[in-house]
C-alpha cells in the first residue's frame, strides 16, 4: 500500500508529545477504534525496542493479528516503526510520527505504508479498500491524540504485558 499521511497541530510542547507517543502502552488510548486486545512485546514499554503485539479491525480482514516494534526513537523529533502483519505475517509495515515546532504547538505527522509480499496480498488490500478505511481511522486516532493531551479527555485503557 502507497504512503498514507495525517497529521494534526496540538496544543503543547513538542517533548511532551514526544513522550507521550514514545510509550508504546499509550497507542490503545488513542486508537481503539480500529485496534484492540494489545500486548506489549517485553516490560519496558518506552523507547527504542519497545513494541507491542494488536488485532487491526478492519472489514474482510481474516488475518488481523500486526505487531510494531519502535526501531529508531529521535528524540524529540521523531518515531519509527516496523512491523508485520497478515498471514502469516508476511507483509511488513512502517510507521513514522514526525514532531515539528509549530509556534507553541506542535505539528504531528503519522505516515503508514505496508509492502505486501505476494500478489494475493496486495489484491485483498485492493478489494478491501483498506487504505481508504486506514486514513479515515488514522485522521481519527490523531485528532484523539489531541483531546488526550490538550483536555485529558478520552483517555483508555493502556496496553500491558499479559494484554488488556
């Protein structure tokens, strides 16, 4: 699947978005939505090497089950993850979150992209117009993000080892 992007402007300092988003226990907060039953992958749920393990809700999806790992932690400018997912878990997945000074505010960027492995693959993405579904819930979760950390409003459960 191309790139898909969304980013929104939150009211607070960079590194305090930062350090919200560098936990990877915090992401069911913001996108159970579209994602559930999450498990962190080891105790310590911060920084690089952090990952988590979570069911993608998406329609027609017979194989839902995706793991992200935290591979690069730039503190406090950015956040990449790789992961997997599918049957199998074959086909790979990137995400980075970028952090910008925006004024006072701060600009976040999620960017997700997933590299089918075999024809099958990228014709059930096709069918299922998942990359359609994914940036409508990606614009979502971000917009989440916003509320959690500008009213505290909105706030979940968060992930843990043995899951939710």
């Amino acid at each position: 699947m191309d790139p898909i992007t969304a980013h929104v402007v939150i009211d607070r300092p960079r590194e305090e978005v930062f350090e919200y988003l560098a936990d990877i226990a915090n992401h069911p907060e913001f996108s159970d939505h579209f994602t559930s039953q999450w498990r962190l992958t080891r105790e310590e749920s911060y920084g690089r090497g952090a990952g988590a393990r979570y069911k993608l809700d998406a329609p027609l999806d017979r194989f839902s089950w995706n793991d992200m790992t935290f591979i690069e932690v730039k503190p406090p400018f950015q956040i990449v993850a790789a992961g997997r997912g599918g049957k199998f878990n074959r086909n790979e997945t990137w995400t980075t979150w970028t952090l910008q000074p925006s004024g006072s505010a701060t600009r976040l960027e999620v960017t997700t992209e997933t590299a089918p492995k075999l024809p099958t693959d990228r014709f059930i993405e096709a069918v299922t117009a998942r990359r359609v579904w994914y940036k409508r819930k990606l614009g979502k979760a971000l917009t989440r993000v916003q509320s959690i950390l500008e009213e505290d409003s909105g706030r979940g459960a968060r992930a843990t080892v043995g899951g939710l």
